[in-house]
C-alpha cells in the first residue's frame, strides 16, 4: 500500500447526522499526493461508530478508525494528539466532525506552499461559518475586523502576528508531523488545544494564510467542545485559566519576544473569567475596561452589557 503524504485527522463525537459531510468532502479531494484520514471517536452514544466502520469498508486503502470504548476527553487526555500519534504522514491535515471542506484544490494548494517552503511551518486558510440549525450561511470567518484584514493581507505571518487574529478555523490547519512531534509541550494546567497549537507552530517558523475559503465551521453546535463552554460555566472558568496558562508559558518559550501582546490578552481573558466568576464589579475596573476598548467598540460594549446584565439581575 502506498504510503500516505499527507493524513487527514477527524475527531467525532456524536455527529451522525453530520459527520458524513466532513467524510465525503475528505474523498472529494482532487490531489497529487496520497492521503488518508484518521477518524478517532471519543466512545459516541449515538451510531457514529457505525458509520465510520462502513466507510472504512468501503474506502479501506483510506479511511481508519480509532473508536473508544471510553471518553478520552472526559479523562483529561487529547483525542487529537492520540490520532496524530496514529498517522503514517509527512503532513498532518485538521477537520472535525461537525466541520467540513468546501474547496476540492484545498490539501493541493496547502501542501504545494508548504512543499516549496520549508521554513514554513503552519498553513491556514479561511472559511464559511454556517448555522448548524437552519444550514445558512453566515459569512467569512476572517478578516473580523482591519487589523486581521492588515495581518492577513501579509499572507506570511509570525507568532506575534498570529496571536492578534482572533478565530481561524480550525478545519483549515496544516502542518509536518515532525513539527508536531518537536513542538514545545506544556504543563497539564496549560490549554493545548487549537489556539495553543496555531501559536507554538507559527513560533517555530511562519504562518502562511491561503486567501481562500475551503471550510465550513458549523456555529450553534451544542455538541461542540466550544459550545459546552457556552452553556457551562465551570467548563469557561476552567477554560479561561487553562488559557492564561498557555500565554504565560508561550511566554517563556518564545524568551519574551511577544510580551506585551501576550500581556494584553492575558488581561482579556482574566476579565472573561470574572465574568464567569460573578465578579461583574472586578470585570468593570478600568485595567479591563481599557482592555476590550482595546479591542474595538463591539467587544467593549459586549463586555460592558454582559457586567451590567448580571449586576442588574442581582
């Protein structure tokens, strides 16, 4: 069997009425390089499992599955880094479940860049937001405001640059396994999720954006892990800390080189989390004020109405 040069990793959990989409837009890829995708799922209640074992037989030189018998997730341990570890390419290529491709060039135009310039060491693309309810669009995910429209229009980007967009999608992400393999790896306390690896990863080389759209990131989702911080407040107050952690100690990785943005995103995200704490008197002090104005006149009046709803509801 060939082996593969670039492995397509998915992580589902519970997605059967629409995990197929992200699997047909995998086949549909119109590429020169050998691929295969790597589905992991988390031990889903729902027939999720079945549908991945039908693929896997009918695309066996493709498709393999890691299907748990128990959460991983809920265990503290990375469905993500456990299907990387289980991938045979040179190129590790992102999408989850409920996400899906909408460009067929997408893996032939990251792959190519990434071929020709070794010195690159993340790719990203752009991508559709779509309504996970009612299947409308929703728009583009990048640029949400100038300065990501500035940054992006660089198309080559640094860590530093990276830390000021605020949500690429996650589907888009490209990158060696073996760098990967040699990223830096933080504390347990520290999130190491999609914004940690973005980070780390640019920091080792570059970023280079594709001025495409190739993904749809389906929004509203209750069963996605951003979702469940939505509706539960320990998971956001867990997040929150975990993600503060991750800037400290990309921090000291990177020797300070990004301190002082890295100071002001710190600052965002302690004023999100007394929020979440109730502490809507802590969240108006000016440090916090002066941070989400900062950030533009929307972020600031969202942070502003979200202290005074709660003081009022008291």
């Amino acid at each position: 069997m060939e082996r593969p040069i670039i492995s397509i990793v998915c992580i589902v959990y519970n997605q059967e009425q629409i995990c197929t989409n992200a699997f047909d837009s995998f086949i549909d890829q119109v590429t020169t390089y050998p691929f295969e995708v790597v589905i992991h799922d988390d031990a889903s209640s729902d027939s999720t499992a079945n549908i991945i074992e039908k693929y896997c037989e009918r695309y066996p030189k493709i498709f393999r599955a890691i299907l748990q018998t128990e959460n991983q997730y809920s265990r503290g341990n990375s469905p993500t880094q456990i299907a990387i570890e289980h991938a045979r390419g040179k190129y590790i290529a992102l999408c989850e479940g409920d996400d899906y491709w909408s460009d067929v060039d997408k893996l032939q135009n990251q792959i190519d860049y990434l071929e020709d310039h070794p010195e690159c060491t993340f790719c990203f693309s752009n991508g559709i937001r779509i309504d996970s309810n009612t299947g409308e669009s929703l728009g583009k995910m990048l640029p949400a405001n100038r300065r990501e429209k500035r940054i992006l229009n660089k198309r080559c980007i640094d860590a530093g640059e990276m830390l000021q967009i605020g949500f690429p999608p996650t589907g888009s992400f490209v990158f060696r396994k073996s760098d990967y393999i040699r990223r830096p790896v933080f504390s347990n306390n520290a999130y190491q999720g999609d914004r940690y690896l973005q980070l780390v990863l640019s920091a080792m080389g570059y970023a280079y954006y594709l001025d495409k759209e190739t993904v749809c990131y389906r929004t509203n989702n209750p069963n996605s892990v951003m979702g469940s911080w939505g509706e539960n407040k320990k998971k956001l107050i867990e997040n929150c800390n975990e993600v503060i952690t991750m800037y400290k100690e990309f921090d000291r990785f990177t020797g300070g080189k990004y301190s002082k943005r890295l100071t002001h995103y710190i600052t965002l995200r302690e004023g999100q989390l007394l929020l979440a704490e109730g502490n809507d008197l802590g969240a108006l002090a000016p440090k916090y004020l002066a941070a989400y104005l900062a950030e533009g006149p929307i972020p600031f009046l969202k942070h502003m109405l979200h202290a005074i709803r709660q003081l009022d509801m008291r």
